[in-house]
C-alpha cells in the first residue's frame, strides 16, 4: 500500500517497484527494457512521451487517495461531525477518554497482509499517519508527511535507514532483515523505537492534526 505521492522534482521520470525489489525506469523518448527476476521481458521503445508520464503518476496519486480513505474510513464531512463531537465530549466530559478522538478505521489492518507479524507495526504507524490526510486533499497530508520525514533524517543512520525501507521503498521486516542482515527481533524493536520516537516528537504538535 502506497501513501505517499511521488515528489513533483522526480516527476520527469516514472520508477516502477516490482514485488521482488527489482524496478524499472521509464523516461520520455527513452527507449527501456522492462526486466525482473520472474517476469517476462519487455522491451519499450522511445514513444512513450512526457503525458504518459504525467499519467502514470496521476494513476498513482488516484489510487493513494484511495489508499488513505482506505485507511482512514471518513470522508470530509465525517470528519467534520467527528471533530464536533470530539469537542463537545471533551467540554462534558474533561476527564474521560474521547471517543471521537480518532477516526473509526478497519479493525486490523494485519488481516489483509499476508505477513501479520511482519507488518503489525508498519500499519500501526501508517494508521497514525493516515490520520493526517484530508479526503482529496494529498498535497496537504505530503506536507505533513514531509514533517516527519525531515524529522527521521535527524535521528541516527539506523533509524534513517529502517524508515526508508520500511515506510518509503515499502519492504517486509522479513525483507529488512536479509537486506540488512540482522535478526527478527533486532528490526522489530529498532521499528517499534522509530514509531515510538515519531509519536513522542509530534504529539505536542497540533499542526499534525
């Protein structure tokens, strides 16, 4: 699941992931052989153009608006009369747990992954951020995705790297740890610190929200 919209800087170009790692650039007037371990190859000539680009891309932004309502389960007039209820229960209720205080959201994730225990914190941590998009409005939630990432990249090399391959280029923990060559236990525990650092940092910050 793709939740984030490609940077209009590398919209030039489009960079296809195949499941397996392998990927594929296609660039206007550049003539590309798609190949990958397991599939068949293919060989593109120069005609694709910079609309057929600019397509793709649009394709990807159409289905990650999709992913986050996905996600999200509200639309924005849902999330307005949550607000408002949110604000009214905590005026009558200051000292109880609100209960608009999150969007309702698919009960686990997890069921729809074929790795359960290797996905469990990257959804947990895409659940919170998917609470920073707005129905149809991706510019907004790649902002506020920015946010985090520029906070990422002040954090050690580690924890820089386990974003990037967990969050940005989307592997498995399985997938970690053979890149990377540590155990199970070490990339889970390094994914629950970063998830635990990002929340920590921005839940003082109300521009998230």
């Amino acid at each position: 699941m793709k939740l984030r919209k490609t940077a209009n800087s590398k919209r030039t170009m489009y960079t296809y992931l195949f499941e397996n790692g392998d990927k594929v650039i296609l660039e206007p007037g550049v003539s590309t052989t798609i190949r990958a371990t397991g599939y068949r190859e293919i060989q593109v000539d120069e005609t694709i153009t910079e609309i057929t680009i600019k397509q793709l891309h649009q394709m990807d932004d159409a289905q990650i608006r999709a992913d986050l309502k996905y996600i999200n389960c509200e639309d924005n007039q849902e999330r307005q009369a949550r607000i408002a209820n949110k604000k009214k229960w905590a005026a009558e209720h200051p000292d109880e747990p609100n209960p608009y205080d999150k969007p309702k959201r698919i009960i686990n994730l997890d069921a729809f992954s074929e790795d359960e225990n290797a996905q469990e914190d990257k959804n947990k941590l895409l659940c919170e951020a998917s609470l920073l998009a707005h129905d149809e409005d991706a510019d907004y939630y790649e902002d506020k995705i920015e946010l985090i990432r520029n906070y990422v990249y002040t954090l050690p090399k580690s924890m820089q790297e386990i974003f990037d391959l967990i969050y940005i280029q989307e592997l498995t923990q399985a997938e970690v740890c053979v890149k990377l060559g540590l155990s199970k236990s070490t990339v889970s525990e390094r994914v629950k610190t970063l998830e635990n650092k990002i929340k920590k940092h921005f839940s003082e910050k109300p521009e998230l929200y």
